[in-house]
C-alpha cells in the first residue's frame, strides 16, 4: 500500500501560525479515499453502487505542530472490520516524525439509510477489507 | 433590513494572523442566505421547492484586515435582477470602517439543471426580489 | 453558563446532503471560546496576555446527522483540569435529540513554546478553571 | 511552467452535489504558491526573508460545475506587475474543459506592514515576476 502525500496549505494554518487541528481530520479523509481507490474500491464509484459510508466516530491525539509547506505522510490500516463496522487508523509523519496518530470509525448504509451488511450484499467488497 | 452578524472565528484566520480571504466568501453566502430568509424565501425552502441557485460569480475587494474575535456587520443590496440573473453587492464593515466590498451573480435552476424563469413559475419569489 | 449556539452553514455541508463530520470540530473551537468568554477569559485577551492553549486530542461520537440550517446547541463542560492539562467535554443537541458528544484535550504553552504552570503563572485562570 | 493539479475532495463538495464555490479561491491559492516556487520564490522563503503578499482583490467566473474525485488542472500568468501591484490569472480545467476562469490581486508588504518597493529592495524577485 503507498503512503499518502498532503502538501499543508497556507489556508490550513491558524494565527498560531500552525496547521489548525481540524484539517487533520480532513487529510484523514483524503488518505481513507485515497486508500480505498488503492484496493480497488474508489469512493466515488461506491456511491455510484448506491453504498454510503458515513462517518460514525473519530479520535486524534496530536504530538507535534505542522505548518504551511510541510509535507505530511499519512499511512492508514484497518484496525477491525466485522461487516458492519469499520475502523481505520492513521499513522502521520513528518519526515521520520510522526506528527498525529488518529483514528475513524464508519458503517455502510444504503441510499435510503439502512444499514448495510456487505457479506450479503457486497461480498466482493467484504473480502477486500477483511483481508486486510 | 437587518445587518447581517458574524465574529471572525480562530479557525477562520491564518499564519498572518488575520482572516484568510477566502472566508468572506463563505460569510457572503451566511448574510445571502441570511437576507433570503428576511425577504420571506429561506434557501432551505427553495431547494424543497425544487428551485437551486448556484453561485456564477464572485468579485471581492479586500480593503482593511480583520481577525479573530473582531465583529463583521455585513449589508446586502440586489444590484440588479433581470428575472434570470441575480446580482448581490455586499458591504462588511468592523464598527464604521469598511474592510470588505463584495458581490455575486446567481441564476436559477430547478432540478434537472434548466434555467428557471421565475417570473412565469415563481412570480411571488419574483416579485420579493424584483422590488427591492 | 449559557449554551453556545451554531446554524449550520451551507458550506458546511457535503454531497452526502449532511454536515460534513469535520466541522463538528469547528464548532467545538466556537464553543470552547464562547465558553472561555464566559467565565471571563476570553481566548483572544488570553493570547495577548501570553498564554497559547493548543488543541492535544480530540475524540467525536456522531450520533445523528445534522443539515443545513439546522440549529445546534453546545454544552461545555470540563471534565478535568490538574493545572496543566484540561480536558472538556461538548454535548451538541439538535432540540432535543443528541447529534455529537465529544472532548477535546489542551495544555497551556507561553509564547516560546514551554508549557506553563497556571496555578503558579496565572492562578486567576487556575482558579476559574478548577472551580467548573 | 507545469500546471498545477487538484483532485476534488469529498470535504469540498456542498449539498447541491458539487464543488463548493469558496474552495476555487482557495486552489488560486495552492496553484499560486506552486507557481511562486517554480520561479523560484516559495512563499515560505518569502515570509522568512520579511516579505508579505495578501490577497487585496479575487474575481472568479464559474463555467461548469466540478465534483468530488474530479482533477482540476490550473494555469497561473501574471496580467500585469508594476513592482508594488501584481495581477495574476487562473484557468482551470477539467480535461479540456474550462471550469472557472478568475484573477488575484496583491501587494507586497513588510512585517511592519509597509508597502515593499521590490524593485529597490528585493530586485532579483521583481525580475522573476516583471519577465513573466
């Protein structure tokens, strides 16, 4: 699996003069996208399916400041997976400094907000997380 | 017509230690949906209504700084309104000077993306806006 | 102590039609300041006076979707503060149904970075805050 | 000079499906500071040498709407330059489709928020922009 790569913007520091710890929460998302695109499941062609993922809970503990230009990598990993509940982890580092550890938790419901059991109804991608 | 209020929040400056420009963009649409629903067509109910108003345009001109904790009062006045095309100027202020001068254009669609002509179809939303 | 008030903006929002989950922690920043305001240390006097508390950890639980124009309210509590950590806890309430519960964690850092004692630097802040 | 590249983030998007019309100020932005280094002047090195450049003025035309997992490319050129005011332009792309066409205005400023005369006092930077 590749890292993913987030380039801090200045429109992402605070008067602080660091990044504001809310975007951390939003390279999360882009790094979990980015994630699922590597295992073959592109968000945009999920929701396509009519599969929604909504974000049920998230937790970040931050160890050091970033600021603008600094380039952030951000490994992720599915820490448990039952077919109905997922939760991934994000490891960030600045260069061998790692920078936030932080971690979200999803389910997988249909258009009309059902949940959705993937073992049944989306095997394939079932498999692709439980192998993980 | 009441002036619309926002506090600049932390999360809304940057390592300059003032206000990032983009967010007056943001606050231009907080006063609009703000004075939509002064006028008696909240935006909410538009979209019920099948009416969406995407954004065409936008020019800001960026007078005096602003940072956190300040007060922005900000003044809306239709422009100009054709019946397809709507333009919005915007006046910000921080107690009497004047730290923004903005504007947007807007039309109408409904849902399957067509122009709207709201005079034939919604002639009171019309009329609410063609009078001020 | 007065419950914070936050209507959700339309560029809160995302294609899911929903707040997007980020924001909430936004909304957690607004509040916290509200709440410092209101026991009379308002965050932007606090960084004149040196002080600078940073975000350490967050932790959201989101319970129920929320939606433009939709009206939140937000408790602050604190759930502990030893002098040089404080941690405080945010319940935000659509009327009368829970939408998120979550906390945040800060330290206390002067303008070169060390952590600061409050109970010995700023022992009227120390004492507002261990008196919640 | 390389283009400039952005995939749409899900965090981007707004309720009506698509991008969110704020977010093109801030890929101006982005595309801004990538040109800025390309000519050999990062905006980081810029403010370490004392040198701030805010954003007075932005116009942008949205063409057609862009949404989540998009990649939008940008082309930035400097309009005009006189050594105290810069104009630069942006066209975005989506494949060979114009999305939005917009503009940025700033000066240069000292840290005591002097206007910088750049041909006198940073000479080798006005060069970079006035040859452009």
């Amino acid at each position: 699996m590749n890292l993913y790569h987030h380039k801090v913007q200045y429109y992402e520091t605070d008067k602080m003069g660091i990044t504001h710890h809310s975007n951390y929460v939003r390279w999360m998302e882009e790094a979990r996208i980015d994630f699922l695109g590597q295992i073959g499941w592109p968000y945009d062609k999920l929701e396509e399916m009519g599969v929604i993922s909504p974000v049920t809970g998230i937790d970040c503990k931050y160890k050091v400041s970033t600021t603008f230009a600094d380039l952030i990598t951000i490994e992720v990993k599915v820490e448990s997976f039952n077919g109905v509940r997922l939760k991934l982890n994000y490891e960030m580092k600045k260069e061998d400094t790692v920078v936030c550890e932080s971690s979200s938790e999803h389910c997988f419901l249909n258009k009309e907000g059902n949940i959705i059991k993937l073992k049944k109804e989306f095997p394939d991608l079932y498999e692709a997380l439980a192998g993980l």
